[in-house]
C-alpha cells in the first residue's frame, strides 16, 4: 500500500507539428499538451538578436497560425 498514487496509467498526450506565422514570417516545431490544450512554440531557426523568441507557451489557437506537418 502506498500514500502516493500511482502514476503508471497517466500518460500525458503530446501531438508534434510544424506551422508558420505569417505576421513573424517564422517556421515553428510544436508539442501540444492535449491535457491542457497548451501549445510549446519552438522557432525552427531561433534569431539570435532577441532572445524572447526562443520559446512561447501559448494556449492552442488553430486560426492564429498555418498549419504545415503533423508528425
């Protein structure tokens, strides 16, 4: 018997896919956190002169970006 729970059986879904946005003209990898409908931004080609572009945590919009490559 044990006081903490198993966590053997809660996977946590994560989808990868790719898409663009038109108004930063960049190209993102994403992982989308199904559990909480978040989405993990990572720029394919992070520019070095700001680095506040190298990671977003944003809540999943589908309209906001064009959707490329599910994989």
């Amino acid at each position: 018997m044990s006081i903490v729970p198993s966590l053997k059986n809660k996977g946590l879904e994560v989808s990868r896919f790719l898409d663009w946005c038109k108004y930063k003209n960049t190209f993102y990898n994403n992982l989308y956190l199904e559990e909480y409908d978040l989405v993990i931004k990572m720029p394919l080609i992070p520019k070095n002169d700001d680095s506040r572009d190298k990671l977003k945590l944003k809540k999943f919009d589908l309209t906001k970006y064009t959707y490329l490559l599910s994989y």
